[in-house]
C-alpha cells in the first residue's frame, strides 16, 4: 500500500478538488480513490485533514429526480414527527434530544401555561 502525497493547506496543485470543491463543480468523485491529503494546522491539536480527489476523474452530479424528490421529502418529513407525541414539530427533531422540545421540557405548571 503506497502512503499518499500529504499538501498543506492552500499548497494543492491544480488538478485535484476536496469533495465540496468537486460539488460546487457539479461533479462527484464517482467512486475514484483519494489521490492525496490536505492538512491544515492547528495549534493545541492535530491538523484538520482533508481528502483530495482528482477533478479530471471526477463524474458529473447525478440529477434529482423526482422519485428521489418524494423520497427525500418523506425522509425529511419522518425526521420532525415527535416520537413521544406523534405531531410535527415544524422542524427537524435534533438526536440529542430525541423528542420535541414540549416532550423533552414539560411545562411544570401543566398545559394551561406559566402563572407570571
């Protein structure tokens, strides 16, 4: 196994592109292998590291279609539907919490709200 080309950070040769890089194109890296490593120092920790794929491998972004659309869209839905309480939060429930924000901090004072 070869060890790959190490740049540091703004040092990449033109040719090759992180994968935002490559989305911003339009492209994908399309299941080429990471053909170097960008690293950006840091000072109390290790250097945040990057993956760099080749821009002329690189394949163009596959379209929405719209079968993904709904799929997507049902995904996003079942994310903001409470567990507890089975209503749609009107956004997307956060892992941390696991539940709404009504379900995960009762009101002590019952539903009919604070007394101040």
């Amino acid at each position: 196994m070869s060890t790959l080309p190490v740049y540091r950070w703004r040092l990449a040769p033109d040719g090759l592109a992180t994968r935002r890089q490559l989305r911003a194109a339009g492209l994908r890296p399309g299941g080429q292998d990471v053909a170097a490593q960008l690293e950006r120092p840091r000072r109390r920790r290790g250097p945040l590291v990057a993956y760099l794929y080749r821009v002329d491998l690189a394949l163009p972004v596959r379209p929405m279609t719209p079968a993904r659309r709904a799929a997507l869209a049902k995904a996003n839905a079942a994310r903001r539907i409470c567990p507890a309480c089975q209503r749609d939060a009107g956004y997307i429930i956060t892992a941390a919490l696991g539940t709404c924000v009504p379900c995960a901090y009762p009101d002590p004072n019952g539903p009919e709200g604070s007394t101040r």
